[in-house]
C-alpha cells in the first residue's frame, strides 16, 4: 500500500467557501520511501483573506502571491487532484486531515464538481490516541517538536513531508508500519463520499466521548437537582441573619456539587440571605480556589465580596454560633 501524504493551503476561508491556492503531497511506499513531493499551486481566482482559527490573526504563506494569477485554476487541476486521491491501493494521510477534506468537498461543490471518493487517516488523530488525551487539538509543529521532527510551516509540500516525518516517527517508536498503527489504536479512517464526510474514529475515542456525555448528564442532574433543593429551602428563609438582604451566587461546579452546595444554601437561608443564579446581581460569590474564567473575574472586576467555599463555610458555621 502506497501512502499520499497531502496538505492544503486556502486563500481564503469562510463559511461555504474555501479557495485552494496549494496542494502539497508526499507519495511514499508502506516504508516511507519517498516516490513523489510536490506543491501544486492553484489559482485561487480570488483575493487573498489570511486569518488564523480565531479569525482575528493574519497569516503569512511562504508563496509570492502575485504569481498566483499565472497558475492553472481548480478546475483545471482537479483531474490530478483526483487521481492522486483516489488511486487504487493507495491511503491519503493528512494532519487535521478533516479541515482539508472540506476544503475540498466546498471546492467540488464551488465548480459543480463530482464528490471525492476517498477514505483517509489523520497523523493528529494517531497521536492523540497514542497518548490518550482527546480534549484538545495538537498542531503539526507541537506534535513535530515533540517527535524530533522539523520543518517549513505552511508550504503545503514541506508540511505533507514532515507529516509523513511525524507518521514515520510513531511507527519506529511502536515498531510497526502506518497500517499496524492504525490497527493498534482500532483507529477506523475518515471517508468523503456524495459530499459527506466523516471523521476518523476509535475505540478509545468514544469511550472518551462516551464518558464525557456521562459526566455532562451527571451534571445536568445535578443542577435540577440544586434547583429543586433550593425551591424547598427558601421557605425556610430566616427574618434575621448575617446576609439579610444579601443575593448571594455560587459558581456552577459548586452548585453541582450537591454535598457541600446543599448545606451552605441551606445555612444562607437560615441568615436571611437570598440565593441568585445570576452573578451579574449578586452580592457576595462564592467558588472553588483552584476556578478561574470570564465569571469570576466579572465579579471581581465588580468588587462583589468572595468566599471561597471553604470561607463560606466557615463563616456561615461562625456565624450560626452568634
């Protein structure tokens, strides 16, 4: 089985549009022998919109892009792009190979196009299950660093080349070839047909997914939970207390976190303080140590009195003792 290592760059990308202005590939036998590198450069027959994931950052591509205008368009190329894709015994590899995968699907679609075909490994999405961690995205030059690998960021042949360094790397690490890897980790392709696509997937990934799912409704519970003891307790609001008249807001891993949560709202009642679950109103808020986020600096920045729940705690114990 040969190996296409492939990487996209877009002149611009945007919702229902992404227009490819490079194809670098890196066509190697099962031992990563390299059989063919090359940047296909495409006419993007558009301007160019360089912005990083967050849409606010330029980049800069290692092209001249006023020489873009002399090169074939999409259209024009994409009979290669096919061929090279979806060659018999061949595995296209990308890294993120999902981002580029629907680069292509909007450029087919953009030129009346007929659907890719192909399935496809991800060298991020290997990396991920060897090490475990699937709650965040690895970049090529991370993963790269991290393997001894170097390379040119952005030039799509050099990135498709240190892709096939990176896959190269994991394979020598756990002594076998991209195709035992992949067997390793139960690691299912991803799959472009009829214009959709799918991800790759694995074993060890939905177990992930499925135990995140399980804390989410473990935490929604809880929350119906806290909303329901709270209903009940707020009848019992005292007249007197240290927080009379006090709106006091716990930030929500507290609230879910119903053995500690249910007492303190408990003992808040008794001293006559009202509970919100808006923090923007609130006069006293009370969190973990260890929190941090946009809420609590909010309150901060508002000057709202903390505890943490510890504090709170001891000062509602305190408190009850008169």
């Amino acid at each position: 089985m040969k190996l296409l290592f492939f990487d996209i760059e877009c002149a611009s990308v945007f919702k229902n549009t992404a227009k490819i202005c490079a194809f670098g590939y890196c066509l190697t036998d099962e031992t990563f022998r390299i059989l063919e590198k090359e940047d296909i450069l495409v006419n993007p027959q558009g301007g160019f919109h360089l912005t990083d994931r967050k849409g606010s950052q330029g980049l800069v591509l290692p092209y001249e892009y006023k020489d873009f205008k002399k090169y074939p368009t999409f259209p024009e190329l994409a009979p290669r792009i096919y061929a090279l894709l979806q060659a018999e015994d061949t595995l296209p590899v990308g890294h993120a190979a999902m981002n580029d995968v629907k680069y292509l699907n909007l450029e087919s679609r953009r030129f009346s196009l007929p659907s890719f075909c192909f399935s496809f490994a991800d060298t991020q999405f290997v990396y991920m299950n060897r090490i475990g961690v699937f709650n965040r995205q690895f970049g090529l030059g991370t993963i790269a660093e991290a393997l001894g690998v170097e390379f040119t960021p952005h030039r799509a042949a050099d990135d498709a080349y240190a892709t096939m360094r990176v896959a190269e790397a994991m394979c020598r690490a756990e002594g076998t070839d991209f195709s035992g890897l992949l067997e390793k980790y139960r690691i299912e392709p991803g799959r472009i047909e009829n214009y959709e696509v799918t991800q790759n997937s694995s074993e060890a990934q939905r177990a992930y997914l499925a135990e995140v799912q399980a804390k989410k409704e473990a935490r929604e519970e809880a929350r119906r939970e806290f909303h329901r003891y709270l209903d009940r307790e707020k009848r019992r609001r005292g007249k007197e207390g240290r927080l009379k008249n006090k709106k006091i807001c716990f930030s929500h891993p507290l609230e879910e976190t119903l053995a500690l949560s249910k007492p303190l709202l408990s003992a808040l009642f008794s001293e006559a303080g009202f509970y919100t679950f808006h923090a923007e109103e609130c006069d006293v808020y009370v969190y973990f140590g260890e929190e941090s986020g946009p809420r609590l600096r909010s309150v901060k920045e508002r000057g709202v009195r903390l505890f943490t729940a510890e504090e709170f705690s001891e000062f509602l114990r305190i408190s009850s003792r008169g």
